[in-house]
C-alpha cells in the first residue's frame, strides 16, 4: 500500500473545510485545504480499504463530527466515501455495516458518527445499511493510550450479532471513521464471519 496525493479535479461549490466557494476536487475540498490532506492508494480488490490519512483537515472535520457534534459532516463524509466506491476499486458487497458503539458510550455522545454516516451512504450507493445487528456488547475501555497487545485484549469477544441469518453466505462492508491498529475492526470483522458472513471488506475514511 503507497500513500501520495491526489492529482485535482474540478467542479464549483463550497469547500467541506474552509468553506470558501472556490474550484474543488472530486472529494470536495479546494486546492489550499487539499495539500495537507494525503490521499492513501490501496492495491486493488483486497479486503481492507482506507481513504486518507487521519491529519490535517480530515483529522479536523472527523473530530468536529465526533466531538463537537456537528453532524450535518456525516453525509459530507458520506459523499467522500461514495466518491472513492464509485472508483470501482472495492469489491462488491450487499450490505454496510457500522463499526457500533457501545450503548452507554452512544448514549453519551447522542450518536455513532459510523452509522450517521453509513446510512448516508447507504441512501447514495442504494444499499441497505444493517443497523443493530452488530452490536457491541461489551463496555471497554478506550484504545487511545494501549498497546497493541493492550487494545486486542481489550477489544476482544466484544461485539456479537443480532440475527445471523440476515448475514449469512452475505458479502458486507464494515465502516469505520479512523483505524488506528485496527484491533476493533478486525475483531468486528471476526465476529461477522463467525455467524456465516460470507467476506468482509473493511473501509476507514483515515488511517492512523
């Protein structure tokens, strides 16, 4: 996998960051904001899939969503992501599924940024986007500061599935915002498989 940037596109409207109408590229950003913004080349048709790198603006505006609660970011996101299917490096899949919060941690913030924003692109890709059936069901403690031996340990036998048989012999997309050592995807995706799932591919808008 090789990170560069991206080479510019335009179209007219407001950049997603500054927010000044000027030329965009096809992800939505003017040409000043989009040179601190890396955009991740992934090889072709393999099972994990990230957009950008998680720094500058892009690290901004998942946290502006995130932690400053401006959701109206979710279905800009959305759009990013939809942008980067529509390429047709990713596989096929039937359905999206959000990496789930767990409900106390949910309840606290008011929302799952992965699921606003997966619904938004379930409704661009007209594909159906499964929530509550992967659930997290276990209350862990937060990944920021663990190792990585640490965050595995922590994360897993963490999530279980609601109605396995919506799933299975089913090729999903599990979405996530930022994957840092990927413990937490890679044990959703385990879990998945576990209950029939045929193939799940991982997309993260940024990478760590």
């Amino acid at each position: 996998m090789s990170i560069r940037k991206k080479n510019f596109k335009h179209f007219d409207t407001k950049c997603i960051y500054c927010k000044e109408k000027k030329i965009l590229n096809q992800y939505g950003f003017c040409s000043p904001c989009f040179k601190y913004i890396t955009v991740i080349e992934n090889l072709p048709k393999v099972d994990k899939y990230h957009i950008f790198k998680y720094e500058g603006p892009i690290k901004e505006i998942i946290q502006d969503l995130k932690y400053r609660r401006k959701k109206f970011l979710a279905k800009q996101l959305a759009n990013i992501i939809f942008t980067h299917i529509q390429k047709g490096s990713i596989k096929e899949f039937d359905f999206i599924i959000p990496v789930p919060l767990h409900w106390r941690k949910e309840f606290k913030r008011g929302f799952n940024q992965s699921a606003l924003i997966s619904v938004y692109l379930g409704v661009k890709l007209k594909k159906k986007t499964l929530l509550g059936v992967l659930v997290k069901n276990k209350n862990t403690l937060s990944q920021t500061n663990l190792t990585f031996s640490e965050r595995k340990l922590n994360i897993k036998n963490a999530f279980i599935v609601r109605k396995p048989p919506l799933i299975k012999g089913k090729q999903l997309l599990l979405l996530d915002d930022v994957y840092t050592s990927g413990a937490t995807v890679n044990e959703a995706k385990k879990t998945l498989i576990s209950v029939g799932a045929s193939e799940v591919i991982i997309l993260t808008l940024a990478r760590v």
